[in-house]
C-alpha cells in the first residue's frame, strides 16, 4: 500500500489555541513536514465569533495545503467538563469544515497518538517533542511548541493509514462474499 | 422598547434530534408561532456525515424563515459526559450556522428559559408543554412532542429581550459618559 504523496492535516482542537498542521508521507514511514502553526481566538470575544475566527482560519489552511486527509483528536472525557465543552464546540466546526470539502476525516485519542508515534501510550509532552523533531528530522523542535500535538496527529495519521487502508479492503471483499 | 415582529429562531441542539422553531413577536408579550421541527442524523453515520447533515439542515431553515436572532440552549455539564460533547459538536456547528451569517446569538441555559416561560426554573416538561401551548394559542400541544424546547428558547427570548435591549441602552450611555 503505497501512499506516498499523501497530504495529512493534524488538526489539535481548541477554541483558545487550535494546532495546525500539514506534512506528507514520503518513502516507508518517511514524513515530510510542510507547515505548522496556531490558530487562536480571544477569550475575550463571545462564542460565535470565536467559532467563525475559528471556521475562517481552518479553512484559509485548507485553501493553502489542500489536505488529502485530516487527523483530528477526539475530544475525550478528562479534566474540566467546561474546557471539554469548549474544546467540543470547535472541534464540531473544525471537522465541519472538512466534511464540507468532502475531506475525509480521521479521530484519534491522545494515548492513540503517543503509543503511534514513541510506541508508549503516556509518553509526556516532551518525549513526544523529542520523537517529532526526530521523525520530522528538524534541526530543533517545532515552534510553536505546542502546535507539536497537531505535528503528532497528523505523522499518527500516516503511519496507521495503511493499516486502515488494508482493513476496509479486507471489510469490503468480506462483505463481497456474502 | 418595541420588538413587534421580531423574527426568533430557537434551537435545542442535538446531534440525533435537534429542535428548531420560529416565532414572532407580537404587542406586548404576544409571541405568535410561525414554525417547529426537528432535524435528525442518523446514529449509524460518522461524525463528519452528522455535523454536515445538521449543518445543512439548520442553514435551509436560516434561508427559508430569515431570523433576526437565534436562541440556542446552552450546552450544560449535566448527565452523560459522552453526550455532552456529541451536543457541543452539534452546538458549535448550528451556532457558526448563525455567525456566518452575522445573526445574532443568545445562550440560555435549561433553567433561565424554564424560569422565563413558566416562572418556574425547575418545572418539568409536561408544565412546560402546556405552559408553550398557552402562550402559543395552540389548540394542541406542539408537534413533535420534544421540538417543544426549541419554541421555549425563542419565546423565552422574545420576553427577555426587550430587558437585554434596555441593559445594553444603559451600559452605553455608561460608557459614553467616561
């Protein structure tokens, strides 16, 4: 299963700071990094305006990298319920924005994105750095440092994507079977 | 403050249901109905799928009924926490909706709008029926049955806007008199 070429966007949701990213899979498990960055919206506006910020941000990427495919983390039952709230309102328009391009979208857990990319499940935020920079081959850790989760996601993406290409062939001819 | 022909739009988001409802303003705290509904998405579809079906939905009613102001129930750290953030996704897609549009927004949480419409912040859904089919003039209740939140949303905007209206008048002559 040959994907190279293949242009994932990792989107790190958040309505304070969202993470972009954009890289491409080369060669085996070869990534290549295109662009990183955050978009942010003040904590000081109220939520529609924030969610368009948000909306008109993800989709001015979306027009720059044309993404083949998006990683987004699922938004997860932990800490705070009113962050989580927060952070569910953006993802709903984050993911809304690939759907409307007819990009398909992928979700990942965070403990699905560290045992992918560092092979361990609770890895922390700097050995997590420590394997992006080194995947990515960089001469120093991605800036800024916390658009590194979307830089994960999105080198997540390209590792498992194989494996979930041959999944729905194998579904597919099952289901031809019957 | 005169809101006479006042066109609201109430939504009680939801992923699988989410109420929709337009209503009028009329003399006084006459609320005439002009539409109730409920936009569905199947449970078997991903989320993307979803979000972009209620995307669409909401805006088709934006288009066919022009609201000066939407109410949307606030998405509340109550029950379900998994349920919470499928209704957060769902709100952060329906309020954007809005925003795009440069429609107005007004949040009220379960609790405010049972207060506005029955006086009562704890009355339960069968007194919040009839109380909806009273002020309505319906000659029966609502249909369907659960679109009935997304017609207290609005009427409960309809009452307390003329309130945020003489607040707001007030915070601006505040701030033209510094």
């Amino acid at each position: 299963m040959n994907l190279k070429g293949l242009r994932v966007m990792g989107i790190d949701p958040g309505l304070t700071r969202c993470g972009l990213s954009v890289v491409e899979a080369g060669h085996g498990r070869a990534v290549i990094p295109i662009s990183v960055g955050i978009v942010r919206t003040p904590a000081t506006a109220e939520l529609p305006e924030r969610l368009l910020r948000l909306s008109t941000g993800v989709n001015q990427w979306m027009d720059d990298y044309r993404p083949d495919v998006v990683a987004v983390e699922r938004v997860f039952e932990r800490g705070n319920v009113s962050t989580v709230i927060h952070t569910a309102h953006a993802s709903g328009v984050l993911v809304l924005a690939a759907a409307q391009r007819g990009i398909p979208v992928h979700m990942y857990t965070p403990s699905e994105v560290k045992k992918a990319v560092s092979g361990n499940g609770r890895a922390d935020k700097k050995q997590m750095t420590a394997m992006i920079t080194r995947i990515l081959g960089l001469a120093e850790p991605p800036q800024p440092a916390d658009a590194a989760d979307a830089l994960a996601l999105a080198v997540c993406h390209c590792w498992r994507a194989p494996l979930l290409a041959r999944t729905a062939a194998l579904l597919n001819s099952e289901g031809t079977k019957k």
